[in-house]
C-alpha cells in the first residue's frame, strides 16, 4: 500500500489549519501591513519545493508556500470581516480601522 497521497492529503489539511489562525491573529495585532511577510515566506518555500527531491517533503512545503500565498488574500479579506463586526477589531489599533 502506498500512503504518499494521504500523508501529502493530511498535512495540507494541518497546513490550511495552521494559517487560518495565524492570518487572525496577523490582521488582529498589525493589520495588512506584514502581508509582504507572506510573500516571502511563500516564494520561499515555492522556490525550495522545486529543489527537494523526496516527493512527500517537496509536496508539503510547496502546499505550505502556497498557502501562505493565499494567507495574503485571506489578511485582506480578514480586514473586512473585522470591518463587518464578525470578528473583534483590536482597541490598540481603531485608528487603522478607521482608513
């Protein structure tokens, strides 16, 4: 039996559930502006995924590049959800809120 597509299928899951709250907590202390954290942080490990050979290991830190890709637009969206009332604006940043 061959556990490849599970194993990669597991820590994709673990990987989109990691970003979700750091992309909350991210836009709850500094606002968007880290996004260009992201950005690094995905061209980083999308650019390391191309030269690891193990194809279990290349497959994880490509998703985890990727999703921090997607983390760039989940921080906006999360500004206007905050913006909305669905999740609770931080009171040491209002004046960001107000832009």
């Amino acid at each position: 039996m061959y556990f490849t597509g599970i194993i990669i299928a597991v820590c994709t899951f673990l990987t989109i559930g990691i970003w979700h709250p750091i992309v909350i907590k991210t836009e709850y202390y500094w606002g968007t502006r880290p996004w260009w954290i992201y950005l690094v942080i995905g061209l980083t490990c999308i650019i390391a995924a191309l030269f690891i050979e193990n194809a279990i290991v290349s497959a994880v830190v490509g998703v985890f590049g990727a999703s921090a890709l997607w983390g760039i637009g989940e921080l906006f969206a999360q500004r206007k959800r905050v913006l909305k009332g669905w999740f609770p604006k931080n009171p040491k940043r209002l004046a960001d809120y107000e832009k």
